[in-house]
C-alpha cells in the first residue's frame, strides 16, 4: 500500500470524496447532516488551506486521504475519506497510523477521531486500532417558532450553550444550538422550546458515552449523529 503526501492536485479528488461521504452520512442523520449546495468546492478550498499550512499532516492512498491537525495537546482528524471499493479496515487503518506517527512525533499526546456513528466499518476501524469513544452528539430537530437574528452565546437557567450556522458544507435549513450544560434531564423540553424561539432548527448535546441521561435522551426521539473516538492509534486493540 502506497501511503504518499496529499498534494495540491489531489485535492479535487479529496473533495469529492468528501461529498459522497456527506451524501451517504444524509442518510443516517438527515438534518445534521444534510449537504449544503457548492459545498463540494467550498470544501476543496478549505482542503487545499489544510495542507498548505505546513504543520497539518496530510496523506492519501489510491483509494482514501486523511488530514490530521494539531489542537493544543492533541491531534485531531475529521476529514478523513475512502473509497467504496476499498476498506477501512487497510487502507483507512494504514492511512490513520501514519498520521499519528507524524502527530505523535511533532508532539501529540492522543488523537481524536470523529465519524457518525452509523458509520460502522469506521468505527470498527477505529476500536481495532485502540481507540475508544469519549462523547456523543445526540441531536433532534427543532421546529424554529423565532428567527435567529442573535447568534453566540446563550445562557439561561436551565441550560447554555452557542447559537450559530452549522459550518458552511451542511445546510440543517437553519441555525444551530450546541448545548454544553442542561441542568437536569426533565429541562431537555425547555432547552428544546427555548432553543426553537430562538430560530434553531437544531438541538446538539455532547454526552459522555453510556450517561445516565441516556434513556431520557431517546425517549425525547433524540439519537447520536456523531462520534468522537481517542486514543494512541495501534495497528491492533490490545
């Protein structure tokens, strides 16, 4: 397997395999995840930003491509594509160990992952190399009963968090509220109400995997959109 840098003239390929990522993830979380039009080359724009830095790590192979960044003590990798006619299991796998060993050598302690969840041969990917899951994004879609003209910080009694668009490659129809505190499980509805009279047409909860919210989250047709996998990537779990 030829594992090789990600050059400027890959990166029309890289895009589209972004795209068809995006297309396939609508799927499983229609509204989190749903494409924006012309994302496609507004993300060969960003891609191309990526690997011009000079302290992002960038690889590919015949059939996928990872970047991988340095965010303080961690590495980080979201945009992170195969090819359908290979696997996560060889190329993925030899394309992730490769951009830890660069992190890892410019000073990254661990390196987190995000994938969907439905995601499967990923995440599988993912645990085989030893890395475990740290948080989960239970999502549900809002009704907007106000407009967004106010983004940014909100705080309220029972719970904060930031209003804002979703990054320009998803278009959930509207903005977005990313919790980072509800008080307790009963006050989900009055994050949902309030986030709604806000303009959010989508609520996003980062949890801690298996929280004792759990239960509540689904019995408010919440699921899991995303997850954040981290570790020290192995060639196999230990």
């Amino acid at each position: 397997m030829n594992v090789r840098p990600l050059e400027p003239a890959d990166i029309p390929w890289a895009a589209d395999l972004m795209e068809s990522r995006r297309q396939l993830y609508a799927l499983y979380s229609p509204v989190f995840w749903r494409p924006a039009r012309g994302g496609t080359d507004l993300h060969a724009r960003y891609l191309l930003r990526q690997i011009e830095t000079g302290t992002n790590v960038g690889l590919r192979t015949d059939h996928g491509f990872i970047i991988g960044q340095h965010r303080m003590s961690e590495g980080f990798v979201d945009d992170f594509a195969i090819d359908p006619e290979a696997t996560w299991a060889g190329d993925g796998r030899e394309l992730l160990l490769a951009t830890w060993k660069q992190l890892a050598g410019s000073g990254a302690d661990a390196l987190r992952v995000v994938t969907a969840k439905a995601d499967e041969r990923k995440v599988e990917m993912l645990l085989e190399c030893s890395l475990r899951l740290v948080e989960q994004w239970w999502v549900k879609p809002l009704e907007a009963t106000g407009s967004a003209a106010t983004t940014g910080r909100v705080d309220a009694a029972s719970f904060s968090g930031i209003l804002g668009p979703a990054p320009p490659v998803y278009d959930p129809g509207g903005a977005v509220l990313l919790a980072d505190r509800v008080a307790v499980e009963a006050e989900l509805a009055i994050l949902e109400r309030e986030a709604a009279h806000l303009g959010a047409v989508l609520a996003v909860l980062p949890t801690e995997p298996h929280a004792d919210r759990e239960e509540d989250l689904r019995h408010r047709n919440r699921t899991v959109a995303s997850q954040w996998y981290l570790g020290q990537p192995q060639s196999a779990a230990t």
